[in-house]
C-alpha cells in the first residue's frame, strides 16, 4: 500500500496543465484524490488501479467554496494550482482589469484556501502545497504578464504568514510554495512562450531549446507526490520547478 493510500489529496485546478498532471500523479500514488475545477475535466483510470479521482466542479476564488470542501473531504493534502492566464502585452497596453486579473484569481484563491487550511484546520501532518511561478524569482518580474509576477510573489508570502501562523498556533501543518518555470504545455506557459519568443526575435522551438530541459505536467505532478511523501521536516519553505525536477531556495 502507498503512503499516499489513506490520503485524501484536494488538487485546486485540476481540469488542464499542471494541475491535471498533479491530481492524476496523486491517483497513479494510490490517493484519494478530489479535483476541483469551473469545469469537469477527462481524467485516464490511474494505471495501478489503487487511487481515485473525485471531481468538484466550483469557482475555488468562492469565499465559502474552500471552507466547505475541506470540511465535507478532510484533507490531509492541499495542492493549489489553479489561476488566470495574464494577458501578455506591454505594460502601456494593459489596463487595470487586464493587469490585475492574476491578483483577483491566483492570490484570491490562495487566501481563501490557505485562511480555511489554518481555520479548519486541518487534520495534524497535513501538508498544503501553494503552486506559484518561477517569474516571481525574476528580478526583472515579467514584463509582458501584467501583474503577474507580483501576483506570484504575494502567494509565496501569505503561504510563509499561513506557516507562521500555524507554527505559533501548535497546528502541525506544513505550507510549501513551490515556483515552476516555463511550462509550454500548459495555457499559461504556452502563451508566455510565444510573447517571450517573439520579444526576443526567435522561433518558438529556438526559443523553448534555450531554455534547457522543460517542464510538463508529468514531472509537475511527480514532484508533488515527492514532497506529500517527504519527511516534514526536511521541506523547505520554497522550491523551484524545473524539468530535470525540484530545487530547494535558501
């Protein structure tokens, strides 16, 4: 039996790219998985037959949804993926809604699901896993994203002010920001691909080869059944994601 097994695992945007590379990872580990999105989504029957994949379609951005799946599915894992695909144009073409978008969904959704982790909370050794972005770690952000990369950045810290909470208040929660770089699969990296190549003048596929080996939703979702299983102790507060795997940041 996988230690994942007696796990129910909720994965917050499960339908597409990352998100669905992660919850059928969980399902492939032998964990019960709950995998919310807007829309439903086809989900392959997890080859080792142990697992499940249970679907809940729902706005995660709802100030109420959060609360009430964790209660009705009592989580011992929280992965958060879900978010906006930025607009990709220069900061001069955006406006405040299109510059804005990744604050009104990313860091909504973040909020609601982190405060409803500590309120709940949820069950001692649960782990929460906050997907956030490599551009958050550009010093020069991403210029063509909007406030995308800000968004980013602000998910890495209410997820490090959810583990001081939950230190001081003896909950033993672990929370985790882990940051991918490009992924051209999924909705978001595809788009970010194409601005990005055309900005610098190159090719898509030249573009894509300088960037060294790339990341998918396969390596996505090995990654986080690698850190549900991993001794708490040993996480640390924040990985990137690259295609050859996880690296721990200081």
């Amino acid at each position: 039996m996988s230690e994942l097994s007696g796990r129910t695992t909720i994965v917050v945007g499960a339908s597409r790219g990352l998100g669905h590379g992660i919850a059928t990872a969980f399902a492939e580990a032998g964990a019960p998985v709950v995998a919310v999105a807007r829309t439903a989504a086809e989900f392959a029957v997890p080859a080792n037959g142990s697992g499940t994949i249970q679907q809940e379609v729902a706005d995660a951005g709802d100030a109420t949804v959060a609360a009430g799946l964790i209660d009705r599915h009592q989580p011992q894992t929280i992965v958060l993926v879900a978010g906006a695909i930025p607009h990709m144009l220069p900061l001069q073409e955006q406006t405040w809604e299109t510059f804005s978008v990744n604050w009104e969904s990313d860091v909504r959704i973040a909020f609601h699901w982190l405060r409803a982790a500590l309120l709940a909370p949820l069950p001692p050794g649960s782990r929460v896993v906050v997907v956030s972005s490599g551009a958050a770690m550009n010093p020069t952000g991403s210029p063509l994203s909007g406030g995308y990369a800000g968004a980013k950045a602000a998910q890495r810290f209410i997820t490090g002010y959810a583990q001081g909470e939950a230190k001081q208040a003896g909950l033993d929660i672990t929370f985790t920001t882990v940051m991918p770089r490009f992924a051209p699969e999924t909705g978001v990296g595809e788009a970010a691909v194409a601005a990005y190549a055309a900005k610098s003048g190159m090719s898509v596929p030249d573009f894509l080869r300088a960037q060294g080996p790339l990341l998918n939703p396969e390596i996505a979702g090995a990654a986080m059944v690698e850190l549900a299983q991993a001794d708490a102790a040993e996480l640390a507060p924040a990985y990137m994601l690259f295609g050859k795997g996880l690296k721990e940041l200081p």
